[in-house]
C-alpha cells in the first residue's frame, strides 16, 4: 500500500530534498528508479514504498509532520469524497475502539468544501466498516487523517511522525548555553539529512559554534568532529550543549579548536567525512576579521586537504555567487534558497570537493 508524507511548508524545496536523500540510502536506489515510485503535490509526497520503510524515514525528519498510509486519493468533492469512503475495504481497516480524526487545509486548497460534512461523510463511512468505535482525541488507537492540497483529497492511516517536537525541545533558547548566533536544530538536522549520509561516515563541523550540528549527527549515531576558533564557545557553549542533549551519543562527538584558515587535522588523520556546517558572516557570529568570502574558500580548500571527503553541505549568504567561492575547488551539485526573515535569504549548497 503507498504512503504519503506530510511535509512542512517553512521552505520551498529542503522538505521535498530531505525525504527523497533518505528514500535513496534508504533503498539504496538510483535516482530514475526511485522517481517513478514518487508524485509530488504542494506540502505533501505521495511513495509507493512499504510502510515500515516511510515511518523509519519520517522519524528521522525535521521538515515532516506525518506519514500516513493511503487508504484512498479522490478529487476535492464530496460525492468523490463520499464515493471512495464508501469503497474503502474493511481489511485496509485496522479494527480498533478508538480513533482520531484529522481534517488538514493545505494553505487554501479546498477551503470551499466544509470541514464538517468531510468529517460527517468519513466517520458515517468508518461506522459501517468499523462498527463501535468511539472518537478519542487524547488516546486514539488509530489517527486518520484527511489532506486537501492542489486538486486532491488524500485519507490515510498515521503510522509515523516526523522529529519535529524533539527538535524544537532543543531549539537555541531552550539549551544550557545560548548563543544568538546559533543555528536551530531543525535546521541542523535537514541539513544532515540531506547531505547523504551513511552509517559509517564522520561528519566535520569546522565552525560548530555551539554544537547544534554535531549534536544532531551524534542522536543520528555518526561520529562527529566539531571545530572552532572561539575557545569559549567550546568549552563553555558546545561541550556544555552536547553533554546534556546528546546523552550516550556524547561519546561519538570530539571538538577541536581551530582556525579554518590554519586547521589543525592532518590530510589522512580522518576518512569518510562529510562537511556539514554554517560559516559566520558577520551579523551575529564573529568573522573574526576576515571577511565571508575569504572563511568559504578557507572551507573548500580545507575540505580538499582532506582525504575522502564525500560531500559539503553549507550555507551562504544570499549576497556572495558561488562562482566567486568555487575557483576550481570541485563543483556545487545543488543550490537551494531560504528565508530566514524580512528581506535576508540563505543560499544552501551541496557542493562535490575535487577528486584527490
């Protein structure tokens, strides 16, 4: 049975990229094969993949609200609605006392159709298939869910939700230390998880800052490298962070303190790494007198030092062009914008260093 996703619509494209970089480590897919298994509407994906497989990639999201299992797909009308509730098989119908039931708008589509007689028609329908069940919203057995977005109404089973209420447990303001410069967890974690990571990687954060990053990848179970050139910031900020929010993952994180310009790890000392980090750019987070442009080609050639370094993931300001950061380095394999307030964008790349 396919499932679909629920994603969040904070950004445009980092919901839609996070799930489908998992999906292809997960099945260990080609990138054609796994785009025939996959339609995409506004804030949500449909994956003719098994449920087991979806719910273990949710969990492991920051950008995805829900995985549900499909029970049916139908135009936003009620006739259609009532229609396909009607044809609904009783063995796709797990038998249960207490159920939930969530109507879901995404932005205005289908705000014509009233929530009430959408809930009418699917819990008259779900009384015949499943006779004796009671609403109960704090304890459901089952949780379904109804989503409108672009032409369709999707109505389908919960059987996962995304890391997105743990992740904002541990959002800046709420760690032992903080920093305004730091950088959410959320984020940190779509960040992660778009880079592509495998279970024997190192992840490298050469400006860690207080530790989100390498936080993150140590409750995913990588083994993390956290540098920095602001010596209180790691003792003080990251160390501090990562003992009370990594738990036993404290053990895979080692920080270093250390300029990006002058980095103290040897080519061949580490092996697997992906770079995952956001460099300072002056606002919040000392440049420590040198400018944006000169700390981001410090990045690319110390990634270039490395031995077997896979893959960057960084952000940018949306003011610098990649091409003035690149000279000859490797080459970025994609760009993505986000806003982060008012009229201030971020550019996110994933950027392929030269082959050693």
């Amino acid at each position: 049975m396919p499932c679909f996703m629920l994603l969040s619509g904070e950004h445009e494209t980092l919901p839609y990229l996070e799930v489908l970089t998992l999906l292809e480590t997960e099945l260990v897919a080609d990138k054609i094969s796994l785009l025939k298994k996959i339609s995409y509407l506004d804030q949500v994906l449909r994956i003719d993949v098994d449920s087991q497989t979806c719910a273990r990639i949710a969990e492991k999201c920051g950008y995805v609200h829900l995985c549900c299992e499909e029970i049916f797909v139908t135009k936003q009308n009620l006739r259609e609605i009532e229609r396909a509730v009607n044809s609904m098989e009783a063995k796709n119908l797990q038998r249960c006392k207490r159920i939930a039931l969530k109507i879901i708008y995404i932005k205005e589509y289908g705000k014509k159709l009233d929530v009430k007689c959408i809930e009418k028609i699917i819990l008259d329908g779900l009384n015949v298939k499943i006779p004796g069940f009671k609403l109960d919203y704090k304890n459901p057995e089952i949780t379904f869910v109804g989503v409108l977005t672009e032409n369709k109404f999707l109505f389908g089973r919960v059987i996962a939700a995304g890391s997105r209420r743990q992740l904002i447990q541990r959002s800046p303001g709420r760690r032992p230390f903080f920093h305004p410069s730091s950088l959410s967890s959320l984020l940190a974690r779509g960040l992660l998880n778009i880079s592509g990571y495998s279970g024997n990687d190192i992840i490298v954060d050469p400006f860690c800052g207080t530790g989100t990053i390498p936080i993150e990848a140590a409750l995913l179970g990588l083994r993390a490298v956290g540098m920095d050139i602001n010596p209180k910031l790691l003792v003080k900020g990251a160390r501090a962070n990562t003992r009370v929010l990594a738990g036993q993952g404290e053990a895979l994180v080692d920080y270093i303190c250390g300029d990006i310009l002058l980095p103290p790890l040897r080519e061949n000392i580490l092996h697997n790494i992906i770079i995952v980090t956001d460099p300072p750019y002056g606002r919040c987070a000392s440049t420590h007198g040198r400018n944006s442009l000169t700390l981001l080609r410090g990045l690319l050639s110390f990634a270039n030092k490395l031995v077997n370094v896979k893959q960057i993931v960084f952000l940018m300001p949306h003011w610098l062009k990649i091409a003035d950061i690149v000279e000859g380095e490797g080459k970025p394999a994609t760009l993505h914008f986000m806003r982060v307030h008012g009229g201030l964008f971020r550019k996110i790349v994933i950027f392929y260093p030269r082959p050693n």
